[in-house]
C-alpha cells in the first residue's frame, strides 16, 4: 500500500495537562476509505486538526504526500479539503462567491468548470447565487463541503458530516464519496453513524482516549471479532434461566420468551450441539431458531469497553 498519510508517534497534551492524543502511529493509502470510529472527546478532532495544520502536536512526525506538515504547512495544506464540524462561512456571500474564494485561497488557478461540477455534484446549482444566510441548515453542509473539494484535493477528510443532516444530504454524500473514490481521492471519515463506516470504509480505525485502540480492514476485523448470536424462540416462555444452562451464559429477551446465545463462530467449539441437547433434557422446546452477525457497531462498543476493563484492572 502506497502512503499519502502518515503519521508517527503524534501526541498532543494541553497547557491543563488533558492528554488529547497518546503516541499515534497510523499509515493511509492512496485512494482508499479510511473511517475513524470512537466517542465524544476520544480525539478524533484533535487528530485530523493536526493533520490539518489547526493545532500543533506535542510530539511525532505527520508526513502529507510526502510534505512534512509541521515544516512545510503549506505544501501539506493544499493536498488536504476539510469538512468540519462547525459552520465556518460568512453568512453574506453567495455560494458562488464562496467556494470561488476557497479554491483562491489555496493558490489554485480559477476554473469555473470545476466550481460548476462540485456545486452540481451537492445540489447546489440552483443556489449558486443564493447568499449563505438564506440556506437551510442541510443546504449551508453542503457548502462546508463544496468549500472543501473547491480546490480539488488529494485528501478529504469528513468530520462527522452528516451528523444532524436529512437522510437526502446523507444519500448524496454516500453518492459524492464514492465519485471521489473513483478519481483516486483519500477519503478519512469520523463519524457516529456507524452504518456509514460498514458501508463505504475500506479499514477502520478505533480511538479512545487519545489512542489508537487498532486498524484494520473491516471485513477482517468484523470476521475476527464479530460474534454470532443465536435466538430461541420458546414454546414456553421462562421467568428465568435454569441453573443448569450456566456454562452458556445465556440471556432471556422479549419478556422471557426467547433465549439468546452469543458465541465465537470462529471457535473450534461454538457449543451450540451440547446447548441444543441440554435443552432437549431439561424438556425446554422451541419453535424457532435465528442467528445473525453482530454489526460493527457491536465490535466498537465491545473494543471499547473491553479497553476501559483493562485499563480499571490496571490501575487497581
């Protein structure tokens, strides 16, 4: 995999003491989907502003296509569009207007056709004269990011962008990235919504806390950590599980009348034959029996908290 981004060993702690980012390692391939999944104050934003030349790290190297992005800020800049959480236009311009001026401000040479198609691209043609304070709240996201893709970057990175938008922007959004995709642009995306993440993203990466809990592709890091479960439907329901069921660890669901089983299916044993025959002894019927994959959202939290056990485990 050939590199556009990388970076090593990138911390950032505050004049408070808060630890943002704790030694970042991370490599992104050209033209690849990369989604950075974690929570609220994982650092996620601090991470892509200091790509983005916003904040300044404590410690580590960032290399943009090559540029040092601490020694050559404006080299790495112009490689790099972002989308930020935050609207940040002056709401007097016209749409036009503005994204002329973001293309200008990275020195790149005016070119309306390109202007044309971004707008185009987000549905915003028919806008295209309308000032910014007259948009709507889905209309002015659009322009975060036709602002973004104004000087035709090699890089996008999407903060959160369709966080609070209507399914229509987020339809077009999936529809834009993967355009993008095909012209050999790097995509980076946080977001909450994870179904974003399992749909478009090549490899994934988990960050909580400041660090980086691993990257992986994501089918194999759904394959590899993903757990099956596998619901009972009951002829009878149960108030509660017998003793003798213990070593499944199963839990009741819809008010006793299923029995859930969750296992490793990439275990050499899953127990479902003993658990089957046990419940053959014990006289427990069933009417039906579903399994299903758990998503990767089930993965995120999972990784997540398991972290946070271990880290509590140390400290005790």
């Amino acid at each position: 995999m050939q590199s556009i981004l990388s970076l090593s060993q990138v911390s950032k702690t505050y004049d408070s003491g808060h630890k943002a980012l704790d030694h970042v390692d991370l490599e992104i391939g050209r033209g690849e989907i990369f989604a950075l999944l974690g929570p609220n104050g994982a650092g996620k934003t601090t991470l892509i502003s200091i790509i983005c030349g916003i904040v300044t790290p404590s410690t580590g190297t960032i290399l943009v296509d090559g540029h040092d992005a601490i020694r050559q800020p404006r080299e790495a800049r112009s490689r790099i569009g972002l989308v930020p959480q935050e609207l940040s236009v002056d709401m007097f311009e016209t749409v036009m207007a503005t994204v002329r001026f973001s293309r200008g401000l990275f020195g790149r040479a005016p070119n309306q056709a390109v202007l044309d198609q971004v707008l185009k691209d987000l549905s915003l043609w028919d806008k295209r004269n309308a000032k910014i304070m007259e948009l709507s709240g889905g209309m002015k996201r659009r322009v975060l990011i036709a602002k973004a893709l104004a000087h035709e970057p090699d890089i996008l990175f999407l903060d959160e962008p369709t966080a609070g938008v209507d399914v229509s922007l987020r339809r077009d959004m999936w529809k834009l990235i993967g355009k993008l995709r095909e012209r050999g642009v790097t995509i980076i995306l946080t977001t909450h919504y994870i179904e974003e993440a399992e749909e478009m993203a090549d490899r994934v990466g988990v960050i909580n806390k400041g660090q980086l809990l691993l990257v992986e592709e994501k089918n194999a890091l759904m394959q590899k950590l993903g757990k099956r479960e596998m619901d009972l439907s009951l002829v009878e329901p149960l108030g509660a599980v017998p003793p003798e069921l213990a070593e499944w660890q199963l839990t009741l669901v819809d008010e006793g009348h299923r029995l859930r089983y969750t296992f490793d299916a990439q275990a050499e044993r899953t127990g479902i034959p003993s658990l089957l025959r046990k419940l053959s002894d014990l006289g427990i019927t069933f009417k039906d029996l579903d399994t299903s994959k758990s998503s990767l959202e089930d993965i995120f939290v999972d990784l997540v908290e398991r972290r946070e056990s271990s880290n509590e485990g140390a400290a005790a």
